[in-house]
C-alpha cells in the first residue's frame, strides 16, 4: 500500500438527545491520532433505546474498507437466556450496498421515531434517515424518510444527527473537499446543519439551514450537536486553526436563529473545542479532546459568560490522551471517553455532573491494548455500553456493564461484536478443492487452499494487520517458511508441510520504531532484511534466518541480530541477490533518506551494513519530489540490449513514470530513462519476466482515482533500457486496486487488493490471461478500496503459493495444474 500523507477521514461525533443516549464517535483531533480509523466501524455509535442497544456498523470507512458492505445498526435485545442477540438489524431501503455509506455513523431517537446519519453517501454528501415503529410496523423499525439536499459537494451530510419531537436537525461539516491525494490538503469548505421538520407521514418541510456566524472554510461547523426544545449547540471545532467553537441557536418567530458563541479563554490550535457536546438541560459539555495532549472538557453555562466555567481534566496519574473525544451523561454523571490513552487501551472516565467530582475510571479494556476503548458510548438507568472501534484487528467491538443498583458497583456482564463479520477461522489438515467457483467461502477458479492461519494465531495486536510477505528456504535442512510482516513486527511460519504450517515466533519491530501499517522484507544470504515506513527511528532490521532452526517451544519472541540506522523510516527494501546491495526506497523521517531514491546499502556482511551511496533521479517521483521510488526490482541485467549486458539495473515504480537506471557504479549511478503512461497517479511497483524484455507495472491508485474503468497492468517493453515503450495495458474484469505483482515462468501473480489473488499467464507477455484466482475476502465483492490480499510470494519450490491479506492474515494456496486433452 502506497502511503500518501494523512487522510483527514470523517469520523462522525454524535450527541446526546432525549430518547436515546447515542455514542460519540473519536473525532480527527490532533489528540487522538495514535487512533487507527476501524476497519469495519463497528460501534462506531451506540444509543440504548428502551431496553434495546443499538450498536452501528458503518460498513467501511471513506478509503480504509476492509469489508465493505452497506453500513447497519444491529438492535441487540436478550433473549431467553438472558445473553444479548441480535433481534433486528436496522438498514435503509435506498443506497444500500455502497462502499463507505458509513450508514450508522450517527443514531437519535426520539419517542417511536430514529435519526440515522450516512454521511459517506452519495459521494459523501452524505443523507439522513427517518425511522418509526409502533403497532403497524410489528414493533420493526422502518423507514419513513429520507433526508437529503443538494448541498456543497462532500458535505458529509449525516455526521451528526438530533431528534427533538418532530424537528430533525442534521449536521454536514463538510470540509473534505475532493478526496485528498499525497498529502494535499481538501478545499475548504464550511459546514452547516440542516433543520427538518419530520411527522408521521415521512419528511415534512425543509426548516432551514444554519451556518456558523463567520463561516472559516474548514470550520467543521455540525461536526456535534446537542438539543433540547428550544436550544440548539452546535460544535464547529476546526474553527480559528482548530481551537475550536461551539455556536447556540434558539427559536424565533419560527426561525433558528444564532444566540451567542462559545470558546476557550486562551486557546490554542488542536484544541477542537467542540469535538463532543452533551446537554442536560442546565450544563453544556464540550469536549476538547487536543487540550494540553490529555484533553479536557470545558463546562458552559448557557445563561453565564461565552468562556467555561471549569474545565475537567483526567484525574491525577491517569495516562489519559484524547479525554473528551466521547461524551454521553446519564442519571446527573457525565461519562467521558479517552479511547487514545498513553498505553493505547483507552479508558473512560465519570464525574458527578453537579460536583464536578470524578466519580469512576474504566480503565481495564476487555479487549487489550489498541483497541480505543471509550470510542464511543451508550448509558441509560443501569445498563452502560463503551464502544471499542479498533478492538479485535481493528473490527470494532463494545463492552456492555450492568449495576444492580444506582449505589452498587457496575461490572462487565458482556461483550457485543459484529454478527455478519466473516469467519476466521483457521484452515488445516488437508486441501481444501475450489470446486464450482468457491473453497469454503472464498471464490476461486484453480487455486486450492492448502491453509490458512489468522491474523490471531500469528501473533498480531488487536490494531494489528498483515502487510508485505516473503519466503526463505533454509538450504542446510530444505525447510520452507513464510516471512509475515504485521503493523507490530514479522512472523516466521514453517510451512514445509503446507497443509500445517506451524507459527515459529515473531520479531518485534525495533527498540525505535512505531507501529503503523507498512513493513517490507527481503533476503539474502539467510538473513531477513525488514523496513517499515511511517515508523519513526525504525531503521533496518537485521535477522539471521538460522535462528529459525530448531526452535524448542514454540511460538517464541526472537531477538535482531543487528540494526542499520544509516536511515530511519522506508517504504521497501529492494535486494539484489547477485551482488550483496540492498536499497531502500521511499524513505523519510531521518537518517540519509536520498530524496526517497535509492539508499544503498552492502551487505555482503549481513550483520556488518555498511552504507554505499545515494540514487535519485529528479526526473521521476512526481509530487512527492524528484527522485522518489516506491518500489523497485534491481538484477545483473541479462535481456535484449547488449549495451548493458552483465551491468546492475534498477527499474524504479515513482509515483508518475517508470525509471530506469544503471547503478553498477555505486558512487556514480546514472538515469537510463524516464518514462511517463496516461493516467499515472501512483506507480506502485513491477516485476520483469526472466527474459529481461518485459516490465510489468501496477499504479495502485488510478482505479480509485476513476483515471482508468478497470484494474490495470502496464506492459512496458524494454528491449532498449533507454527508450523504453508502453506495449500495451491489460484490464482485468474487477476494478480492485492491483497491489505487488511477481513473475515466475510464464504467469504473473498479482494481488490485487479486495480482488484477490490473480494469477496471469504471461507466455505472449503483450497478451496477459487470467488463468485462476483466489478472493481472500468473501464478502467484498472486488470493490476499489483498500483490503484484503497485500502481497503474495510464489517461489517455493513446493509450488505453494502464501499471500498476506490484511485483515485476514497468511493463506496457503496452490494452482491447479492444467488439465491436458489427449
């Protein structure tokens, strides 16, 4: 996966409403940001409504989309045994089925009636449904309405929602813009809220719509709401350079109009003062998640000065980070929400809402560490559910706790999680068919599952996901392992006997480095060369392979033989077997990072790095500057120009063209060519066919970008490194976003994202057919959007193929071989 700056992702923060005590939902606050957006969204809010829990499911974030499906809400009631089980599942009865609907993402009641947000809709201007239920619907929630305007593009509109009587207010902060690439920043853009008058027969009039007083152009004014009859508070926290507003209107002559602001005395940008509001008829609660990196509520009176009158902080010794981002109050206790505390747990927090006291701390996740407990909450009476949107690799799940009594202790009953999640369990003991188009769940043609091992048996965090693979055959003993790089280090699988494999150990990422989503391995003279990128002083981690050998006890936690610092964070690591050079590519964060060209590295003594120069050409790299390289392969080159026969070339995946280089001389490297294609927006990365006159090349964005109607593989023909010339572009049936790619023989393995496993016969290189596949997500239906199967590594001689996949984790598979008519 190309890491292309910070997405500013809409993640929605609700407010409390009478009738329902709906979730507040980690907003993108400076705060919070050791905070992964959850891959599914589930409990991305919850409300307790009667004594039913609605808990949402948003189906899958804007870029993010691991499973993507509509988004729904899941009413969850007892049942006879007294457990919690799903009784109804909540969805609309138009614009279901798209990726990133985000459906659920805001929840408000209101007697019999809801209001659910889907700001990911349409584009992501975003609408809003009316729900009811009564006696004519069987007790069955069903839609009645649907909200929705021509609004500014991208509004987001149903990131927050109010339910008050029959007047539905609908929050649209805006801000996104057009989706942001590389790090550009989204045209500003206000937000607004949207004022509805909602009856029994569906929607009623358009009331109205309210700006914030003086409009910034990424205000994030509607990014929270709490009403009451007659006032509305509205939160806008990327006001002033993010330090936040909060904005009150009250009726007049049959208009909403604006009746005074409030903000932090001395506020500083991150602040986000009105991240999270929550009324209860007298007190406002206005979370500052940014303040002074713990964060902090600020409490208002209405009636009093425009400034707090306190502000409550995390309670002494607390490692308390985002505290604020969520908020909800019940039976006269706030409850705040600090899903990023130091120890990535999360925790929430209550205080006495007329004292002022802190009350109770929650700071024992049931779901460890990761897992942003206190992302979203849900209280009435005895019954408190705190949502955890990155528990369980990042599914989302929610913690349900019961008390006897107002004066008895609350306890952990049970835990609620996603019911159409997939089933991850592991595979083993035999192969399993593809027989007519599927192998358990998975669609295929060809390719048989030999095994499968999750994401939980590999020793993976709960925020953890599988990323860039590779193999190692042990040439004293022939055994075979698979190098499984995760956010939060490297698995060592034997899979010698494939059917099953046996998880060896892992290897933290170094004493400097950061979890985050990308890690690379190669090899070379049986040690494991590891990079990540986005990962602070993580520099490359040194591992002799050998290690693997006779290991008593395992799974057991390995130690690095050596660590290179010459530089800190890499996109990849490219190695060389014939000559002893590793390079890595796409570097930042420290170190000598070459312009995120070539860092050369010898290690012809792989416990003794040393350092051998710099390659970047400014022809290529596009945006992120001249000279980056993505990806590269680099071979003693033995194709069809003579000129460089026997010479080390580089062919570099940069962002907007293919790059070829010469890099024999590593103190004097040269540029062959820079070739640009129609449609670039991210070259990714390419293999050669062992011929050395083909190029494959895979832009991973331009699917997504809509820049080309399907999945796309450039064909480049470099019979002349000099000039080299784009053949030809295959386009597959899906429109996945093509990942890594590697040849072996006459077929091309591509992952392709969500569209799986792809395996290409590449014999007429000019003229690629897809022969067999193997989807590792079966519920994703090959959607554009990030997920599922990252890499692959087809080079056992055993003729198993492993792919890594996500959320999913190490899948075994083997071609089958093709059947021949006498």
């Amino acid at each position: 996966m190309m890491r292309v700056g910070t997405f500013p992702l809409l993640i929605p923060v609700l407010m409390a409403t009478p009738g329902a005590t709906p979730a507040q939902t980690l907003p993108p606050s400076a705060a919070a940001e050791a905070a992964v957006v959850p891959a599914s969204g589930f409990a991305a809010s919850i409300a307790l409504f009667g004594e039913d829990i609605l808990v949402s499911r948003t189906g899958a974030e804007l870029r993010l989309a691991t499973y993507p499906q509509e988004g729904g809400v899941y009413v969850f009631r007892r049942d006879e045994s007294g457990d919690w089980s799903v009784a109804e599942i909540i969805r609309p009865l138009t614009h279901t089925g798209e990726v990133g609907d985000q459906f659920g993402a805001s929840i408000s009641g209101s007697g019999d009636r809801l209001v659910i947000g889907a700001p990911g809709t349409n584009e992501a201007n975003g609408v809003a449904y009316v729900f009811e239920r009564g006696e004519r619907s069987g007790g069955t929630w069903i839609q009645r309405a649907m909200i929705s305007s021509d609004g500014a593009p991208r509004a987001g509109r149903g990131s927050s929602v109010a339910l008050v009587g029959d007047v539905a207010f609908v929050g649209a902060p805006g801000g996104l813009g057009e989706l942001p690439r590389f790090g550009q920043p989204a045209p500003p853009q206000p937000g607004s809220v949207g004022i509805y008058s909602v009856t029994r027969e569906g929607e009623g009039p358009f009331l109205g719509v309210l700006a914030a007083p003086e409009p910034e152009g990424s205000d994030r004014f509607g990014t929270a709401l709490a009403a009451a009859e007659d006032r509305l508070f509205v939160g806008a926290p990327g006001t002033d350079g993010n330090r936040g507003a909060i904005h009150l209107y009250e009726p007049s002559d049959g208009e909403w109009r604006h009746a005074g602001s409030f903000v932090l005395e001395g506020g500083v940008p991150g602040d986000r003062l009105g991240s999270a509001l929550v009324f209860d008829g007298t007190t406002l609660f206005a979370g500052v998640p940014g303040r002074d990196g713990a964060g902090g509520v600020a409490v208002f009176d209405p009636e009093g000065t425009p400034t707090p009158a306190r502000i409550l902080t995390p309670p002494t010794g607390s490692d308390a980070v985002g505290f604020g981002a969520a908020l909800t109050i019940a039976d006269g206790t706030v409850w705040i929400g600090a899903p990023a505390t130091a120890s990535a747990a999360g925790a929430v927090y209550t205080f006495d809402a007329a004292s002022f006291q802190h009350v109770q701390t929650f700071d024992e996740s049931p779901f460890g560490p990761g897992g942003a407990f206190g992302s979203s909450l849900g209280v009435s009476g005895d019954l408190a559910v705190i949502g955890a949107g990155q528990a369980d690799l990042r599914l989302g799940a929610a913690a349900v706790f019961e008390r006897a009594s107002l004066a008895a202790p609350w306890e952990l009953s049970s835990t609620l999680r996603d019911p159409e999640r997939p089933n991850m369990t592991a595979v083993s003991g035999e192969t399993v068919s593809c027989q007519d188009g599927t192998a358990l769940d998975y669609a295929c043609t060809d390719v048989d599952l030999v095994a499968f091992l999750p994401l939980a048996e590999l020793g993976a965090g709960p925020t953890s996901i599988a990323n860039d693979i590779w193999g190692w055959t042990d040439p004293e003993t022939g055994r075979e392992y698979v190098l499984l790089g995760k956010s939060n280090g490297t698995s060592f699988v034997d899979i010698t006997d494939a059917n099953a494999p046996a998880y060896v150990g892992e290897l933290p990422l170094t004493e400097g480095g950061v979890e985050n989503l990308w890690r690379d391995i190669k090899t070379y003279a049986d040690h494991a060369f590891i990079v990540a990128d986005n990962a602070g002083a993580h520099g490359v981690q040194i591992f002799d392979l050998r290690q693997l050998r006779d290991v008593r006890d395992p799974p057991v936690t390995f130690e690095e033989t050596a660590v290179y610092d010459g530089v800190f964070s890499s996109h990849n690591i490219v190695i060389n077997e014939e000559t002893g050079f590793a390079h890595a590519v796409g570097s930042s964060g420290g170190g000598e990072a070459c312009g995120g060209g070539l860092h050369m590295i010898d290690i012809r003594d792989p416990a003794n790095p040393r350092f051998a120069g710099c390659f970047a050409d400014p022809d290529i790299g596009g945006f992120l500057g001249g000279g980056y390289t993505h990806d590269a392969q680099c071979v003693i080159y033995d194709g069809p120009d003579e000129d460089y026969v026997g010479r080390e070339i580089c062919f570099h995946a940069s962002i907007d063209a293919l790059g070829i280089s010469d890099i024999t001389d590593k103190e004097n490297p040269v540029a062959l060519a820079s070739a640009g294609y129609p449609g670039a927006v991210a070259a990714h990365q390419g293999w050669l066919t062992e011929d050395h006159r083909y190029f494959f090349l895979g832009d991973e964005l331009d699917e997504d970008s809509e820049t080309v109607p399907n999945t796309r593989t450039l064909v480049w023909d470099v019979q002349e490194l000099d000039d080299p010339v784009l053949a030809t572009e295959y386009f597959a049936e899906t429109r996945s976003i093509d990942h890594n790619q590697y040849v072996r023989g006459d077929f091309l393995y591509q992952s392709n994202l969500l569209g799986g496993l792809r395996i290409l016969d590449v014999s007429d290189p000019e003229n690629p057919v897809e022969v067999a596949f193997f989807d590792t997500v079966p519920t994703d239906d090959d959607a554009t959007a990030f997920g599922g199967t990252w890499s692959n590594y087809p080079y056992f001689e055993s003729g198993v193929i492993a792919v890594s996949s996500w959320n999913e984790g190490l899948f075994l598979l083997r071609k089958r071989q093709p059947v021949l008519v006498p």
